[in-house]
C-alpha cells in the first residue's frame, strides 16, 4: 500500500476531493503495462494506492491541481507499507483562517499567502455543507468576493438563517486565474 499527501513546505494543500478531480499517476517500468495508474487526491491532500512490492515513478497529471505545473518526478520503492510526500509549488496558500458564528452571520477570516509569480486571484470563496465534504461541487451554500487587492486580514460573511442543518462544515476557497482547480483551505465544523 502507497499512501502519501501532496505539500508544499511539509503542509499539505487543500483540493478538491469529489468527483476524482485530482489525480496523479504512477509509472512502474515493465510488465507490458505502458499506461498510467490513477491515484487520486482527497480534499486533505491524501492519496492511496494498492499496489505491488516494487519501483515506481509518480508525477502530477498535465495542468491538474493548483499549482505550478512542474510535474515533477518522485521515484519510490514500494515495500509493503509505503509513504511518501509529492512536494508541489502552489501560487498561494490559504493561512490562518477561523470560522466563526454570530447569529444567522457565518463569518471566514483569513490571510492569503503568495508562494510564487505568475498567476492571479480571480475569486475567493466561502463554502457550507451538511457532510465533512466541501468543495466547489459539495456544497450548499456559496459566498464569493472577487477584485482582490490586499491578501491580509481577509473576511468573507454568510448569512445563514435559511440553513437548518444541525452539523455544518466549511471551508474556504481561491480561483486562481488560469488555472481550472481551486486551493482550499482546510475543512471545519461550525456546528
């Protein structure tokens, strides 16, 4: 078994984990089998594969994720139970981000963090759900901001009265122009 997360400086990057939107792919030399293995990745970074003792080459999948498309190369040994962590260049990281509710008001304060050059913030974004999974298709609320200039002391506000679920999740989100996956920040529980 193969597991291992996708980081950036040892933490891990926030994706979208529904509809095995990211993916990487795994290369093992011989057997015939030329095509790549799918791996996907969970919304916490996570992937997991079952797999033969063996050496094997992982690599993102073309422009898929939010991030520099590097595509790099991690050569692994797997033996048995194996970890690994895919380091990756993100354009931004989401930090320091707290959720808190006052009234009917859910209300998303953050900072956003530029890792690198070349690409812009068209949308940032507060996601809600009923379930622990929250991304850009599993959600049932929405609120975006957009024409962002200061990526310092952000705050995004919901009004949720008309949400009646007893447990609730969030989790906040950035497009970044040019690029069709979001980075997300990490999922939590606000009721």
């Amino acid at each position: 078994m193969l597991s291992g997360k996708v980081t950036y400086n040892n933490e891990y990057i926030g994706v979208r984990g529904s509809g095995k939107k990211i993916q990487m792919q795994l290369y093992q030399e011989g057997f015939g089998k030329k095509d790549p293995i799918p791996v996907y990745v969970t919304q916490d970074g996570s992937f997991q594969a079952l797999l033969f003792d063996g050496d094997y080459k992982l690599i993102t999948r073309d422009k898929n994720g939010p991030w520099v498309n590097h595509r790099d190369t991690v050569y692994l040994t797997v033996k048995g139970n194996t970890t690994c962590e895919y380091p990756v260049e993100p354009y931004y990281l989401i930090k320091n981000e707290k959720f808190s509710i006052n009234g009917n008001t859910l209300k998303a304060n953050f900072d956003i963090e530029k890792i690198t050059d070349g690409a812009k913030i068209s949308t940032a974004f507060l996601l809600v759900n009923k379930t622990q999974f929250v991304d850009d298709v599993s959600s049932i609320n929405r609120v975006n901001i957009q024409n962002i200039s200061n990526l310092k002391d952000m705050q995004i506000e919901m009004d949720i009265s008309n949400i009646s679920d007893p447990v609730l999740y969030a989790r906040i989100g950035i497009q970044i122009t040019g690029l069709s996956d979001y980075l997300f920040s990490r999922i939590e529980k606000i009721r």
